[in-house]
DNA sequence: GAGTTTGAAACT
DNA sequence: CAGTTTCAAACTC
C-alpha cells in the first residue's frame, strides 16, 4: 500500500514483476525470456486504457473470466477431453496455451512436484484434483508464464506454490474475480488484465478505503497468503464489506463449491451482473485511470460542472474541490463529462445531476438530477459510503460556514451523472433491486436531462435551468441557448432584469409560513402545511393533481394564495382542508396517505412505498440526499432527476448557523422547487438505513456538530420543510439570490 | 416520438 | 391588475 508505485496499476503489476518471487523464479528459469514476455505484456498492455473495454460490461468481463476458468480446466489429460472442448472454443492464446502446458506436462516429475508443493500449499481443497493434471495445468500455466521450467523442479515448485499463493491472492483481491483462475492471472495477458480490470472495478465499487485493503492484498507479497487454500484465504483477507456484498458472497461460495471443478461460469456471470452495472460504467468513463488511491479517486471523479455563482456581481468563482466542503459552491454539471455519466450510467448513475443555483433551484432538483452541493468535487462521485459520509460531513461542515453561506456558490456534481457512486453504492448495498426499477425512468439522458427550450433562449424563466440558476448543460436540448458560461454576461444581465421585475423570481416558490420555531415534530407532521408555495397556484384543469401544479410539483398544499380550481391537491387544499397526507403522522395516516397518492394516477407510479423503491435516494447518506428523499418522493420516479436540490441543504446547513429566523422561511422545495413530503410518507419512505445509527447519515449527525440542527433524518430532511432553521437560514444565507456567474472550471 | 394539455411567465 | 400571449414542462397516445 505504502508502496510509491501504488499510483498506477502498472506498476502495480511491475511491483509484482519486481517481487522477490519474481526475481527468483525469473533467474532460475531458463526460459525467462518466453514467460518474462508475457507476463509482461501483460503489465504493459494492461493500461488501464484497455480497462474501458473491461468495464463496459460486466458480462463480457465475466465471459472472460469464464474463459479461463475453462482454461483452468484444459489439462493435456484426455481424461478430460471435455475441457479439450473448451480449449477449442478458447481463443488462439488459450490454444497456444494449452500447448506450452503440453509441454510442460512433459515434465512430469517437476510437475508432480509442484503440485504436491501446491497440495501443502492447501490449493488441494479448492482443486479437487483431477489428480495431476488439474494441478498440473495449473502448474503449467503458471511455470509457463512465470517460471515454468523444467529444470527448475524444485524451485519451480517453490515457485509455483509462491505463484499459486500469490495467485490466490490477486484473486482474492478481485473479489468478484474469484473465479479467475490462478492460473489465468498469470497464463494470459488478457488474464491479467480481466483480473485487474476486476480489481478495478472492485476497487471502483468500494470505497477508497476498500480500495486500499484491496490493494494492500496485492500487494502483500505472495508468500503471506500461501499457508491457506485459495477459499480460506480468499474469507481471511477479503474485506469483511465485500463479504457482505452479495454478488461477493456468490462469487465465494461458487469459488470454494465448484469454481474449480466446473467451469460455473454462469454463477460468476450472474454475480457480476448483480454488480451495479452502473458503476462499471462509470469505470469506463476512466478507463485511463490508475487504480491507486488517486485513481479511485479519479474513477470516482464525477464530471466537475460549471457553477453559477449567485453572488453578487462580483460572483466569486471558486473551485468547488477544495472549497466544496468549505463552500456551498453552486456549480453546473460540466459538458465535457457527461458522457462518462452516461456511459455508466444510464441509469441509476444519473441520479444527481445538476445543482440548481438558486434556491428555486436547489429546491427544486427533485427528480431532475438536481445537484449535489458538491460533494465535494467530483471525487466523491462515486461515493462510497464512507466517502459519502465524509462528503456529508464536509458539506455541513463547510455550509456551516458563514464563508460559505456568504459565497453562495453551490457546487453541483454534474451528472447525475454525478451521483453515480450513490446510486451504485445504493445499489451495492441494496443488492441492486432498483436498479432494474430505474432502468427504464432515468436510462440515459432521461434522469440528465435538463431543459428543453426552443425559443426563450433558456434566458427567461421558462427555462428550468436558468430558473435554477443554473447553466444548460449538453444533456439540455435547448436550442438557441445563452445559458451558458460562454455568455455569462448575458445570463447574469438578464437575471438582474428579471430580478428587478420581481426580487423573488429565483427564490424559491415553496416558502414556510409558520415563524415560530416549531419543535421537529410538529414540523414534520405538519410540513406541506407549513410549507406553502409562494404565489400559489391557479390551476383550473389539474386539480392540483399533477405537476403543472407548482403547489403539487413542490409538494406543498394549496393556500389561500392559491387560485386554483377544484383544487385537490394531496398535500393540502387550499380550502384548509388536510392534506391528507399531511396531516397524521402514525400509521393509519401514514396508509391513508399513500391510498389518496394511489389514486392519483401520477403519483401512483412514482410513489415510492419502500426503501428499495425509494433507492437513489434512501442510499444517500448525504444531507443532500436525504434532503431529496423528503422532498422528492412523490416524483422520484417519474420526474426528472432533481437538478438541484442541495442547495437548499447545504444553505441549510450553512445558515444553521445563522440565528435569525424573522423571515419567511424558504422551504427546501422538492425536485422542481423542493419537494416536501408528506410527513407520513416521511416517516415511513425514511429508509431504515436513514434511522438507524449505523446510517450515513447518523454517523453524520453524531459526527456533525451541528448535529441537532443538521442531523435528523427526521426533523431536518425526513421532514418535508427543512427544519426551520435550515428554511431562515436559506434566505439569509444566500443573499439576494446571486447572480450567476462563470463556473471555475 | 409526436401531439396535446396545462399553467407559469411574459407581455400588453 | 387583468387579459392575452408565449413558452416549455407535463402528460397522453
């Protein structure tokens, strides 16, 4: 781990070459020079450019695997012909391969002393032996490419049995790759490089600090790992997370059944199709990064976005990276990247697209793919759950600061692309069962995708982005568009004409009404109340039921501000009415509550019941993704993804600080402005994962100082209005809503 | 994907 | 402020 070469896969892999074992056997083996080569081609060729491939599909990773699990088995015994079948079907390497063991298998008596090696190696348990022939493949893969001499007898066994371990524990490493053979590790550069590539992905998948364990295993010299057999090695040194990991726990369990045996690999498929796909794809959009700690780090670097700076005139620019955790930075999602979210994405990846700006904005990511105030820059893209916390933290922490709230610049991840790593952590954990769910919502563009305006020149407010404070991106299908950073001047002249006209116009539209500090728990029983939009709405044709509905659409009941007709709305009519979903908070309300959202035709299908339903969001440990869950339930899966909801929550937490409440408070609004939940959903969309301790987001509230305020699942984002301090804080946090201004990057 | 509906935003 | 037009999202097919 500590190793200085740690920073590329490739010298990962020369570390290997330059190992002892290595050494050795590259001395004593006379035929250095033939498996010196490929093995290091296989180093050289494993760029981690050809990792893209790798990534793309999983399946394909795990035909590979599959491959040399055959390959495993291709033994010169005709006892085994029917491996002689596989071996035909194997590329012309495996073929050349199968020769090369031939010959080794000549050498019979080196070979049988390798394998007795091997058996006291304890590689025995896993392969069942075909007697000398497995053992003697494997042997012969190995002594092929690494030391595979035939003088080299007892060396060679010394060898192979450091090869074997050293195999077992770059298989180890791989998690899902369990099933690469040992052999195949070394046989093939494409064995290799499937491996690595699984290695990656691992790495990709887990957080930085599974990454490192992973790492640090294969780095450990090779010799530790050689007491156990490959299954017991593999349970000792995997991490325990991983263990935990069901597609991990099936890759093991066929490893130690029947990987060696029988060529499973349909299990091993299956297991990593289990993999979040997406996070594979999120790999893909780096395929030339390295696997060390700042590889993953980059693998997980989501596309950085331009952000707007709401400041005033002088709208600072700053670099979200650093300052994210110091700066409630708003930032747009930068072009540039896009297509690594996609690529990975298209679904579940997209979940967090853009920031909004202002607090409209930030409210109002709901679905749209709202950004995350940064989590800190991209790299925590792909968060893992620690990073995640660490980002939460990060996020209050540096909200928490008046800096910060003064700056007004909220960063966003981009893409939801951005949030990629939350979803596919969600799904990890999860065990993936939304992903299939999300597929079709958010595949692509769908979940990134932004405005569509064809003739305001996204410079009015018809234009979600720029009513967001927020930059058009690629995945808007504008046309004609000016709300770029190309023409900030324009944007930021315009937004002050507008601004002018009305002051409010980027403010948030769902306002809190009540003033008085109410305890958390009137707050969260009575939110929609609470919370009202605005203007109101004049709705005549929708009843307040659909999202033309701004009242709906924020999730906020009508008021007497509002106009509208026959309004109906579930979180409350206008005519004080209970919102049916508001108003109770136990159980029965809670079942009350989700029958009136049945009913509404829109609502049902995107209703989320459970955690799993609820996913992108329940996974978020972050505030931020918490403050989404609250707000956005009702359309999470069919409205955008939220563009910026953050905001809010980071202003929140920001402005936490501040004390003064004497202004209405601006209500965290839902996906399009910020969402409030009814506070029966609330408590019961609330993933448990949220309510328990062991949550991201209680390490965060414990961890968080201002853990009362921030914190609570249920008081500040379970809730549908953010806690009040955070709706004050809002306002007072974020000045005059800033003018846009040019992104850093 | 195209067309329709809807209501906010913009304009008069 | 009211009425009308414009606009783009939401929705439907």
């Amino acid at each position: 781990m500590d190793t200085p070469e740690r920073n590329q896969i490739g010298s990962s892999l020369s570390k290997h070459e330059d190992s002892p074992v290595f050494n050795y056997l590259s001395n004593l083996s006379p035929i250095k020079p033939m498996k010196s080569a490929p093995i290091t081609q296989t180093f050289t060729t494993l760029n981690f450019s050809s990792l893209p491939s790798i990534f793309t599909s999983p399946h394909v990773s795990s035909h590979k695997e599959s491959r040399f699990l055959l390959r495993r088995h291709n033994t010169p015994d005709k006892s085994q012909s029917e491996f002689s079948s596989y071996i035909d079907v194997s590329s012309n390497k495996e073929n050349d391969v199968f020769v090369d063991v031939n010959q080794l298998h000549n050498c019979s008596s080196e070979l049988q002393k390798v394998s007795d090696t091997l058996d006291s190696v304890g590689r025995a348990p896993l392969e069942p032996l075909h007697e000398e022939s497995d053992l003697s493949i494997d042997l012969s893969h190995n002594l092929k490419n690494d030391c595979g001499s035939p003088d080299s007898e007892g060396k060679a066994a010394r060898d192979e049995a450091s090869q074997s371990a050293e195999a077992a524990t770059s298989s180890v490493m791989l998690d899902q790759g369990p099933s690469i053979s040992l052999p195949a590790v070394h046989e093939t550069p494409s064995g290799w490089e499937s491996l690595i590539s699984d290695g990656a992905d691992l790495l990709m998948f887990d957080s930085p600090n599974i990454a490192a364990g992973l790492k640090e295993l294969f780095k450990s010299p090779p010799v530790e790992h050689m007491g156990s057999s490959f299954a017991s090695q593999f349970h000792q040194d995997t991490p325990d997370f991983l263990k935990s990991d069901p597609a991990f726990l099936v890759d093991v369990g066929e490893l130690q059944n029947e990987t060696y045996h029988h060529a499973e690999t349909e299990v091993i498929d299956c297991a990593r199709d289990d993999f979040p796909s997406t996070m594979t794809g999120c790999m893909t959009s780096h395929p030339s990064e390295n696997v060390d700690d700042e590889s993953m780090m980059s693998l997980h670097r989501g596309v950085r976005r331009r952000c707007l700076v709401f400041d005033t005139k002088g709208a600072q620019r700053k670099s979200l990276i650093g300052a994210s955790s110091s700066n409630p930075s708003m930032c747009m999602n930068d072009n540039k990247k896009r297509d690594a979210s996609k690529i990975g994405g298209s679904s579940a990846l997209c979940i967090l697209p853009g920031i909004g700006l202002h607090l409209n904005a930030l409210a109002t990511s709901g679905d749209r793919g709202g950004g995350q105030v940064s989590v800190s820059s991209s790299a925590t893209t792909f968060q893992s759950p620690a990073t995640a916390h660490e980002s939460v933290l990060d996020v209050f922490s540096g909200a928490s600061s008046q800096e910060n709230a003064d700056s007004g610049i909220i960063q966003c991840s981009e893409d939801a692309c951005l949030a990629p790593g939350l979803v596919s952590l969600d799904d990890i954990n999860q065990n993936s069962p939304r992903k299939k769910r999300r597929k079709p919502e958010s595949s692509g563009d769908e979940s990134c995708k932004r405005c569509n305006c064809k003739k305001s020149k996204c410079l009015k407010l018809y234009c979600e982005c720029f009513a967001a404070g927020v930059y058009c991106i690629g995945t808007c299908a504008c046309q004609n568009c000016f709300n770029k950073p190309v023409h900030e001047d324009t944007v930021l002249a315009t937004r002050k004409q507008i601004e002018s006209r009305n002051p409010l116009a980027f403010a948030p539209k769902v306002i809190r009404t009540s003033d008085p500090l109410p305890d958390i728990k009137d707050e969260v029983m009575n939110t929609p109340a609470s919370a009202r939009h605005k203007r109101g709405c004049n709705c005549k044709k929708s009843s307040c039921l659909k999202k033309y509905c701004e009242c709906y659409q924020g999730g906020v009941g009508c008021s007497v501000n509002c106009r509208c007709e026959s309004c109906k709305n579930v979180f409350g009519t206008k005519d004080g009415s209970a919102p049916v979903a508001v108003a109770t908070q136990d159980g029965d309300e809670e079942e009350e509550t989700e029958k009136v959202e049945m009913n509404n035709k829109g609502l049902q299908s995107v209703m989320p019941h459970n955690n799993e339903e609820h996913n992108p969001n329940t996974f978020l440990a972050t505030p931020l993704r918490l403050t989404r869950m609250s707000m956005q339930l009702p359309f999470s899966s069919k409205g955008k993804p939220p563009r910026s909801s953050f905001l809010a929550v980071d202003s929140a937490s920001g402005l936490q600080a501040s004390q003064k409440f004497s202004k209405p408070n601006y209500v965290n609004p839902p996906p399009k402005f910020q969402r409030n939940y009814p506070a029966g959903q609330d408590e019961t969309e609330m993933p448990e994962m949220l309510r328990n301790n062991g949550s991201p987001i209680s390490a965060v509230k414990t961890s968080s100082p201002n853990s009362k305020r921030v914190s609570s699942p249920h008081s500040n984002f379970g809730s549908s209005p953010a806690p009040r301090s955070t709706r004050k804080l809002i306002l007072q946090s974020i000045p005059s809503f800033p003018s846009l201004t040019q992104p850093a990057d």
